[in-house]
C-alpha cells in the first residue's frame, strides 16, 4: 500500500536528494495523516459519546490532535520548500523543525486537558454502558494507527525526515493508547469495575510524553547538534579521496533543514606543494561535494610535513602515548620548532566531550610527561579542543 501511495503521488520519487521530491513525500504523509485521524476522531468520538466513556473520547481527541499535527507539518513543508532570498540566503527549510515543534505543543496540550478531564472522572465517576460494537472500532482504530506508523516510519528512512520518524513513534504511542481504552471497556464488561478516569489518565500521560518526546528531536537541529559519524565519515572520505589532500580535521556542519547543509572542513595539504595547485584542488573538492553530496563545502587549507622523516616518527610517537592513554584522543595540525636544546611538539589535541576543565589540564600535562620520557628535549605545546562529531553508539 505505501509503495503505491508512493508512486501515484510522488514523481520521481526515488530522487530523495531533490527539494520538490521531499515535499511531495511531506505532503503525501501530511494528507493520508490528515484523513486517517479524521475518520478515527469522528468515529471514536461518536462511540465515546454513545457509552458514556471518557477513556474512547480522550481516544479520540488525541486523533484529533494528530490531524491538526498533520495539517501544521503539511503547511511546515510546504513552507520549507521556497527557495533561499534576500532575507534567508540559506532557504527556509527550518520552517519543518519549527511546524514540527508547534505540533509538539499541541499535542502536550491535548494530552494536559485529558489529564484535567480524567482526574475529574476518577473523582466523580459517570455510569457506563457496555457494547461489543465500541470494541471492534478501536480495534481497527489499532489496525490503522499500525499502518499509519509504519507508513511514517517508511517515508522517513526514505528522506531521513526526523518529522516522519517522530509521528511514526506517535502513532506508535496511540496504539498504546488504545488498547488502554479496549482494556478498560473489557474490564467494565466483564467485570462491572468502572476504571474510564483511571485509564483516561493514563492515555493523557502517553499523549504528552509523546508531544515531549517530537519536541525534543525537533528543537535538537534547531539549538545545533552534533555531526552523525556516518556524516562525518562521508564528508571526510569524500574529501581525503582527492589526489593532494593529505588528511582532514575540524569538520563542522550546519543543518539549514532536511537536505540543506552547510559545512566547514580543515582540509591538509603537503606544505611542499605549491599553493595555486593546492587551492586548484580544494576549489574542484568544493565543487564536486555541492554537485554529488548536495552540501555547500567550505575548505580552509593546512599545510602540513609529508616528507621529513623526524617528524613523521615524531608523529607516530605522539600517536603512541595518545593511544596509550586514551584511545579517543585525537590530534592534527602536527608542527616540530627544533632548536639546540628543545625540541617543541606543537599540535591540537581533540578530547571527549565529557573533558572537563581540570581532566584537560590533566591530560596535557600526563602527554607532556610520557614524551618527555622518550626525549627530555621535548617540550609539548598543546591547543585542547572538542570534536563535533556525535559519539557512535556501541554495539551490543
């Protein structure tokens, strides 16, 4: 069924990388969310009103607020689509994070009303009605709210929409929902014990930690968050693949909405070749990374030793002590003063975020003792710093 929604109403659509071709995959979710919400609002209300059950219409009232969502994200995307202008030279994408987080507030909101609504119910508890009809509506509700998820979650891996995956794990959460309010009206029949306002609640406290939950992976581009390794590594890569580039460091990248990012690399080139052709080359890796990865690349150029062998094995044997240390440390921008009675290695060194101040001071000053061991004529001169990059989750 998504395939097919996919193909009728997206063009091209397996050219992700393209502006028009994400919209179309943000209006189609926006419209087929719009509708499916509609209809189980309608549907859950009217059942809800027909028994009496605070719990169906909470139900309800939470579909109805994902429809509203849907509208925002589709008004979001839309918006996101026009192009950069004076006042915005890099676009409007943001615009999706920003409806994004509208959506998030409204569905807190919803979420804090039911909870006022379902308090009042444990306190003055109203008579109910059973019947098997109410039931086999919400089952389907479940039926559609699981498609509807894996519908999102689908789309988003497709255009790495952060968007799509948020109102997936909603939908998710709805399906919990859900089924509280099946167990409630099951509960009710089977046993006479009226638990609607008990339920209700618990409804109410789903809904809002799932508005919690889209506004915290929304407001995280927004603020500025670290760069994916997978992102990091494919700049890199793409960068260091190029004849005359000897290595990269201080990749930074801003995130101007889905698929629109700007970035900034520290690109080293042999400190032997010449400038022109060095500057020839980073023009060309500027060019190609706009044209095939769809980002726009700033290089700034570090000229670095490539041929001295002393420094190159006094590269190695920082290496060596920052390994023994702490296998996360990192280091670049490598540069030997040698003078008659010291020797100054001169670097940055790159620490784990979780560095403080004193752990800092620390480490340098363990470095500076493990090379001096080696050599007492080495003096360290070391510049600490934090990297960007998002640290990989470990496998298990």
């Amino acid at each position: 069924m998504t395939q097919l929604l996919v193909k009728l109403f997206v063009k091209n659509y397996q050219d992700t990388d393209r502006t028009e071709v994400r919209t179309a995959y943000g209006v189609l979710s926006g419209l087929v969310g719009i509708c499916c919400n509609v209809l189980l609002f309608a549907a859950k209300v009217t059942v809800g009103w027909m028994i009496n059950s605070i719990s169906v219409m909470a139900d309800g009232f939470n579909n109805l607020s994902d429809a509203a969502s849907s509208v925002i994200s589709f008004v979001g995307v839309k918006m996101a689509e026009k192009p950069a202008d004076a006042d915005h030279p890099f676009g409007h994408g943001r615009i999706e994070y920003i409806s994004a987080f509208i959506v998030a507030f409204l569905v807190i909101q919803v979420g804090f009303s039911l909870f006022q609504t379902s308090i009042g119910k444990i306190r003055n508890p109203e008579e109910m009605t059973f019947q098997l009809f109410p039931v086999l509506v919400l089952l389907l509700s479940i039926a559609v709210k699981l498609w509807l998820g894996m519908f999102n979650r689908s789309l988003g891996k497709r255009i790495h929409s952060s968007v799509m995956m948020a109102a997936a794990a909603d939908s998710l959460g709805d399906v919990a929902a859900t089924s509280a309010t099946i167990l409630s009206l099951l509960v009710f029949g089977l046993f006479d014990r009226n638990i609607d306002g008990i339920v209700g609640l618990a409804v109410s406290v789903v809904v809002m930690i799932a508005g919690v939950n889209i506004a915290r992976d929304t407001l995280a581009p927004l603020i500025g968050q670290p760069i994916d390794p997978k992102v990091y590594r494919q700049i890199s890569d793409f960068v260091e693949k190029y004849d005359g580039i000897a290595g990269t460091h201080d990749l930074i990248v801003h995130n101007y909405g889905p698929s629109r990012s700007m970035a900034s690399i520290h690109a080293e080139v042999p400190r032997d070749q010449d400038i022109e052709v060095s500057h020839e080359i980073v023009d060309k890796i500027e060019r190609d990374c706009a044209r095939q990865l769809g980002i726009f690349l700033v290089i700034h150029m570090d000229p670095v030793e490539t041929r001295d062998k002393q420094v190159l094995d006094l590269k190695k044997e920082v290496e060596e002590v920052l390994k023994n240390l702490d296998a996360r440390l990192d280091f670049h921008d490598f540069r030997v003063v040698t003078g008659k009675e010291r020797i100054n290695l001169i670097f940055d060194l790159v620490v784990p975020r979780e560095y403080n101040a004193a752990m800092r001071e620390t480490i340098k000053a363990k470095i500076a003792e493990e090379l001096h061991k080696k050599d007492q004529r080495y003096c360290c001169v070391i510049t600490v710093e934090n990297s960007y990059v998002a640290e990989e989750a470990e496998s298990t």
